[in-house]
C-alpha cells in the first residue's frame, strides 16, 4: 500500500502523476499550472497539485521517482560530445551548462524541494518509463510495447514484452539511430520550431507527395528486420533537445525554410516542396514503425501492441500500424510524450513495492478540478454575464448551431496534450466557414492544419470507418469519415481524408457527451469540432482562472461552461 | 546547518556519486574529464535561481 | 538601485529612440518583459485567497499580456525578427508574500510609468508617432495599475516599511542579476578551456570506436527508392 509520486520534467512537457494503492489518482502537466507551453521546468506545482487532489502530505509519500536516470544521460552526452569535437562548441557548452545548473542534481532538489527525505528519491529507465506508461494502463494483460522517442540515456527505440505486472526489453537501438531526432530534424528543417513544430510537419505531410523519400532514405537507412540508422553526415551535433541539421541536408533537399514565415501552399512552388519533404519524412517514419511493429509481432507472441515515447503522438502513423502492423488491438494512452514517463514512473516504484497493477485508463480526467462557484465570481467581476440556466447543455447547443464558438471547462482537466471534453473550444463541424473563424480569431494556426472531431461513441460507426477503437477515446489515431458522413464532417476532415476522432462516452466525459446527445436532439448532426481550451502559443487551460481568461481575451468565443455556470457577454 | 551549507553537501555527495559510477573499466578514461567539469560546475552556482528577465523591469539596453 | 537605472534609462532614451533597429530590439524586449509579467501576476491570482484581488492580479496579467502583444508588433514593424516571445519569470508572489508583493508591484509600475512617459516623449520628439502612441495606450494601463496596487495597501498593511523592505529585495536582486553576469562570463572562460581540455580524450575517444567497429545496416531504404 504505497503513494508514489512519478516525475518528468527539465527537458520539455514536465509533469507530476501520483499512484496510490496501485490506482492512478492524479496526473498533471506543469504546464496547466505555470502557464508555460511545454514547460521545462521541475514540475513542483504539478507535484503539489497531484498531492492536494489525493489529500496527501508530501511526508506521506513512499517513493519519489524521475523518468529518466541522470548519469547515464550525462555519460552520454559526455561521451558524444567528445567524440563528435570539434563541431559544435556552442551545443557543447549549453548542454553542459544545463546539466551542471541543473540536471545532474535534480534527484538531490526533488528532494529538497517536496521535503521528502533523499534516500526515497530514485530514478528509473527513461524508455522503461514509457513503456510502463503506455502497457500498465492498457486494457491488455499480454502485449508487444514499442517506445520510440528522440533519446532517453541511450536508448532511442525498444521493443519489450509486457505481461501482467512485468516489462522484459527484447531488442533496442541506441543513440544517435533516433526516429524522434530524424522527425526533429526534418521539422527544424522546415522552419518550425523542434518539440512544438513535429505536430505541424505531420499536419503538412498530408498536403505533399511523398518525391523525397529516396533522399531522405539516404540520410534515414532502413534495414531488414525493423532496424534502422541515421547517417551522421547529414548532422552538425546530436544533443536530445538540439539537433543541427548541417549543410549536407540542404545540399541534398535544398535552402532549408526560415522560420515564422506565413505559409501559401497554393500558390507557392518553394511550399509545396517544403510540403513534399514533409511527406516524404512522413513516410519514411511510417514504413520504419511499421518495421519495428512487425518484429514486435514476431518477438513477442501477443495479439496487442502498446506504443509510446514522443514518436506515438504521431497519429498518421499509428492509424498505418492499426491497419498493417498485424496486430488485431494497438493502443497508445493521451500522454505518449514525455509527460507521460511520470505516470510510467510512479507505476513503475508502485509496482516494486508491491501494489497491483493499476485499472486500465478509463476517464483522461487527472488533474485539477474546475471551481464553478470561484470561476462565476471572477467571470462577474471582470464584467461578464454569469448565469445558471436550468438546461446549460440546450443553450450551447443552441448557439453551436447558429455557427457560434462555445468553450467547455468542466471537471477534472485531462492528462495528455489533446482536448478531450474537459478543456475544450467547441463549433459545428460541418461549416468550413466556422473552422476558419476558429483559426483566424483563436487559434492562429497555419491554414494547413486540421481540426478534430468529437463523436459520441455510439455514432462514430455510422460516422467512419472506426479502427483503432482504443486509441479513439483518447484522440491517438486517425480514421477515414464514411461517404455518407462526408456533408457532417466537413470541417473536421484534413486534405487526406482522414480525422483525428474523438470518441467519446458518458463514462470517459459525461458532459461532452451530454452536449453531443443535446446537439444531436436540436439539429440532428452528430460531431463537433473539438480543440483545445487556449488560444495561439498558450498552454491549454488548466483552472477556472484560465478559462475566464481566455473567454476574455477571446471576444469570438460566444460562450463558456464552467460545469453548469453559463459565461456571456454583458450587452455593451 | 544553514540550508545553503546542507545543498552544497548534498551535491557534493551526488558529485562523489557520479565520480563512482565513472570508475568503471569503459568509462574510466572520462574520469579527468567530470572531475573538470564539476569545478567548472560549481561557478554556476552563484547564479542559480533567477529568472533570465527580471520582472516588471525595462532594461534599455 | 533601480531607480538608478530609471535614471540613466530616461537619460539615454534618445540614443535608442532615433535608431530604428535599437529601438526594435528593445521593444522586443520589453515585449518580452511584459509576458514575464503576466505570469508573474498569473500565478499571483491562482495563489492569492481573496477573490477581489484575485480578480485584479488577473485583469492585470490580461493587461500584461496585450502590452507584450502591442510591443511585439511594433518592433516587427521596425524590423525586428518575427520570433515567438518566450516567457520566464520569478514567482514574485511566493518569494515574498502578498503584502510585499502587492507593494512590489505598485512600485515596479510608478517606475515603468514614469520611464514609459520619457520614452513617450523621446519617441514623440524624434518624429516616431506611431510608437509614442503604443507607449500611450500602455500607460493607460499603467497608471491604473498604479492605483488599484495602491488601493490594496490598506487592506494588506502595507506601510513605508514594507516599502522600503521591498526596494531593498529589489537591490539584492539586481546585484544578484548583475553578479551572475559576471560569473556567467567566468564561466563561458572555463567551458572555453575545457573545449580545448577535449583534445585528448577524443583521440582516446576515437581509438575506441574504430576498434569496436562502425555499425552496418542494410539497405532496405534502398528497395524503397526504387519503388
């Protein structure tokens, strides 16, 4: 019986989950908290938030537990560093600094910083960390688990057996041989920014065809048998978080694209291509998943695979491993990324000291809980309209209709980087007008970029083709919209055909739910255009705070829910 | 013992550790190199803690 | 020590304010200065437990934060790269308090007011209109700034004391600042000297992987190309 505290942080998307008696109790990004996109940082308001949703005293605590083993990162960054001198003094110097400023002892200021004696404060595998994240939390008791990131310590791909309450590594592949780095690359290559961007390279992937991949194979060989290697030459400096694509690349596929530049694939040649070597890099990526998932399949007998590691929020690919892969279930939980290495973590020291292994994932609802009463307050004194309607769900129903924006704060915000019902920006999803109002006015993405549908879970077979049904709920794969369902969905569909559904359930988001069955009651379509509760480069919205906030900042936003609160704006 | 007194020794207990697990047959040549890099280390120290921009301050250069 | 730099900032406004790419970068920074503080009074609503100034702290943060949005554009205009701002801030909150944080703040914006009505004028007075005017329309929010800080002061206690406690903390910190600047440059020395220290251990480095062997993959990719 044991209250495990699971941390990840001081590389990119910090975040704190805690296990109790072998039940996931809480688990949340920093970033909600600090308001920090992909906060860096060491998660100590996500760790204190986790502990007060449990009622528990840091003192209480068993164990503390990094996702990631410090020496063994600093041995290896070391070692690189000398092997790869000359080049890149100025990596060599940045990445130092932040080891000694910090990283090395963030065992000793965990530590110090949750008054938690140091002898209970441990580390773990970072690639064990993801595979436990993904398989412990899975509804499987026998699967192949693929971790596939841009680099733990060493690792940067492996292959384990997961059974019960046990992972045994089966094959790895080790620095600098990195899917995350090859996708990283190509990323930083087309102008967008690395750890944020890679969402955006696979967006643009869809827009070109794929004339690269021979070039590109150059620098990403693919091998027999799932294994793979990166072509040094092509790279300045390797460090986990820096990669310095070097001249070689741009003598293979041309000037690399500056950065901040708006985006004009219609009429632009040098965008297009951009878009073609997106695709490319995409596929490329796809067909070496697809290795590995095979030899997955040969290397461990179970019908299941459990991906995960910052490779598996590439949704594009796992919907091919669905299909191809050879295996009849996949699934990848909401916070594939680093984030999720906390949960994996805690999980991880849960299970050593011998607690079950935990439920599988039901509700993404781990983090902290919308205060309605503290919101309507706040609402009222910044000058908005506040009011409890006897039917909320009617009203915004009633307004998605009419083309308006409603955004939805309710219950416990989710674990992972998607929208899934309780941080959410909600507009109907068959009027392409409305999508490009979202855009324009909230998000501020590039016009390339979809948007996601949400789909209540007894409609999403009549709606689509619905594989991947449990990666579904937790928006980690794409499906193909039916014929039919094309007119419903036109809003939601990107330029390949396909949609990042969500599917959604009374259990998992029962006011999600409640607003679909209301939406399809008064208008009789059956999806919503789903995105996440923030606007251009915000994190997504953590308290009540932060939806009044952004409902004040957002004067195109119609509406807000605060649980059964109705947010307007005052006539002027 | 003043909390700063009880960081220092604690880091340099962590410092003894990673000088340890350098002590091993592959590793071993790279022990010079950390014992460097710990001195160059403890230079950060005085800096640790702030914010690259101070808040609410306008700095004209 | 700050109002030292208030000083000599007022003083020197004009060098900046007549060459356009100096004044770009400071509004760059200043941009950035400005998310600093929205955080800063971001966090100071999630923490703070009165409702009333919680609902202050916050419309100060959104204020904050249209004032980054307002200096950013301006200095693109003036020709400065187009770069996402990145925010970092100290929890001023949490470091000292509600009452000395609630004086710290009212301080810090009399002296942001008074440097911004300088730059105003020195904009102004150099022919730049356009971003006399962005510093206008900030210090309207300023000035209101000033007052509901000050409007707190008799609920929280805050006295000439506290005052003087804070302007004191603001001291230390910008000698703090200052003096990490200067290790920050030891430092950089150091690394310097360790870089030529690598030398050595790469030849060792080098001799080690040629006898392990370079790694062979066999080309599947190549299959693909040809496809």
């Amino acid at each position: 019986m044991a209250a495990v505290l699971g941390i990840s942080g001081l590389y990119h998307d910090a975040a704190a989950a805690l296990v109790v008696d072998g039940r996931v109790v809480a688990a949340m990004h920093e970033e909600r908290l600090d308001r920090v996109k992909h906060s860096a940082a060491l998660p100590e308001r996500a760790a204190r938030a986790c502990l007060a949703m449990a009622g528990i005293d840091a003192k209480a605590l068993d164990a503390v537990v990094f996702y990631e083993e410090p020496f063994a990162k600093f041995e290896r960054l070391l070692g690189w560093l000398v092997q790869t001198f000359p080049r890149a003094p100025s990596y060599f110097a940045r990445s130092l600094r932040q080891q000694l400023a910090k990283k090395l002892w963030v065992l000793d200021e965990l530590s110090e910083t949750l008054g938690v004696p140091r002898s209970k404060v441990s580390s773990r595998e970072h690639h064990l960390c993801h595979a436990a994240s993904a398989f412990f939390v899975s509804p499987f008791e026998e699967a192949a688990v693929l971790t596939v990131d841009g680099v733990g310590e060493h690792t940067t791909t492996a292959i384990w057996q997961g059974r019960g309450a046990t992972l045994e590594r089966r094959f790895s592949l080790e620095f600098p041989h990195s899917l995350g780095l090859f996708y990283a690359a190509i990323t930083a290559y087309t102008g967008f920014e690395v750890l944020d961007g890679e969402l955006k390279l696979m967006a643009l992937a869809a827009h070109g065809t794929p004339r690269y991949v021979g070039e590109l194979s150059r620098v990403l060989h693919l091998g027999a048998d799932g294994d793979f290697a990166l072509d040094a030459r092509y790279f300045d400096a390797f460090t986990d978080t820096e990669l310095g694509f070097g001249a070689e690349l741009e003598r293979l596929l041309g000037p690399a694209r500056p950065a901040n530049v708006p985006w004009d694939l219609a009429r632009s040649p040098d965008d297009r291509r951009y878009a073609d070597i997106a695709r490319s890099a995409q596929v490329l990526t796809e067909e070496a998943l697809l290795g590995l998932a095979r030899r997955a399949r040969r290397e461990v007998a179970a019908d299941a695979l459990c991906l995960a590691g910052g490779v598996a929020l590439n949704c594009t690919a796992t919907a091919r491993l669905a299909a191809e892969a050879g295996f009849s279930r996949v699934f990848v939980q909401p916070a594939a990324g680093d984030a999720g290495g906390a949960l994996g973590a805690a999980i991880l020291r849960a299970l050593e000291l011998g607690d079950p292994r935990p439920a599988p994932l039901g509700s993404p609802a781990l983090g902290q809980a919308i205060d309605a009463g503290a919101g309507a307050d706040l609402a009222e004194r910044l000058g908005l309209g506040v009011s409890r309607p006897p039917r909320p769900f009617e009203r915004a129903a009633e307004i998605l209709a009419r083309g308006g924006l409603v955004a939805l704060a309710t219950g416990r915000g989710e674990w992972g980087p998607r929208a899934l019902g309780f941080r959410s920006l909600l507009a109907r999803a068959d009027d392409t007008g409305v999508r490009d109002a979202v855009n324009r006015r909230v998000k501020g993405r590039e016009s390339f970029r979809p948007f996601a549908p949400s789909v209540l879970e007894a409609n999403a077979d009549a709606l689509f083709h619905h594989v991947g049904a449990d990666m579904t709920p937790f928006m980690t794969t794409v499906c193909r919209p039916r014929e039919s369902a094309l007119g419903e969905l036109s809003g939601v569909v990107h330029v390949d055909g396909t949609s990042r559904l969500h599917s959604v359930s009374k259990e998992r988001a029962p006011a999600l739910a409640e607003l679909l069955a209301e939406y399809e009651r008064s208008t009789g379509r059956r999806a919503l255009l789903d995105t996440s509760l923030n606007g251009a480069g915000e994190p997504i919205a953590g308290s009540e705070n932060d939806a009044v906030a952004f409902f004040a900042t957002h004067r195109a936003v119609d509406a807000l829910l605060l649980d059964d609160v109705l947010v307007e704006r005052r006539p002027r | 013992m003043t909390d700063f007194a009880l960081r220092v020794l604690r880091r340099a207990r962590t410092s003894l550790a990673l000088f340890g697990y350098f002590l091993k047959p592959d590793r071993f040549f790279l022990v010079p190199l950390v014992v460097v890099v710990l001195l160059a280390g403890a230079l950060l120290a005085a800096s640790a803690g702030l914010s690259r921009v101070a808040p609410f301050v306008y700095t004209l250069f | 020590m700050l109002s030292v730099h208030s000083f000599f900032a007022r003083l020197f406004a004009p060098l900046v304010v007549r060459d356009s790419g100096r004044a770009a970068a400071m509004l760059t920074r200043f941009a950035r200065t400005e998310l600093g503080n929205s955080l800063v009074m971001r966090w100071a609503a999630a923490t703070t437990t009165s409702p009333v100034r919680r609902a202050a702290y916050l419309r100060h943060a959104l204020d904050e934060e249209r004032h980054a949005r307002f200096f950013a554009a301006r200095a693109r205009k003036l020709g400065a790269p187009s770069r996402r701002l990145v925010a970092d801030a100290d929890d001023v909150f949490r470091l000292l308090g509600e009452r000395r944080f609630v004086a710290f703040v009212h301080r810090a914006e009399a002296r942001g007011q008074r440097e911004f009505e300088a730059y105003e004028r020195g904009f102004r007075a150099a022919g730049d209109a356009k971003t006399a005017a962005v510093f206008a329309l900030v210090l309207r929010d300023e000035r209101r700034h000033v007052e509901y800080s000050k409007d707190f002061f008799a609920e929280l206690g805050v006295g000439r004391t506290t005052l003087a406690w804070v302007t004191a903390w603001e001291a230390v910190r910008a000698a703090q600042r200052s003096a990490s600047v200067v290790f920050g440059a030891l430092h950089f020395c150091v690394m310097l000297g360790l870089y030529a220290a690598l030398v050595p251990f790469s030849l060792v480095a080098r001799q080690r992987s040629r006898r392990k062997g370079a790694r062979e993959v066999s080309a599947r990719s190549v299959a693909l190309f040809e496809r």
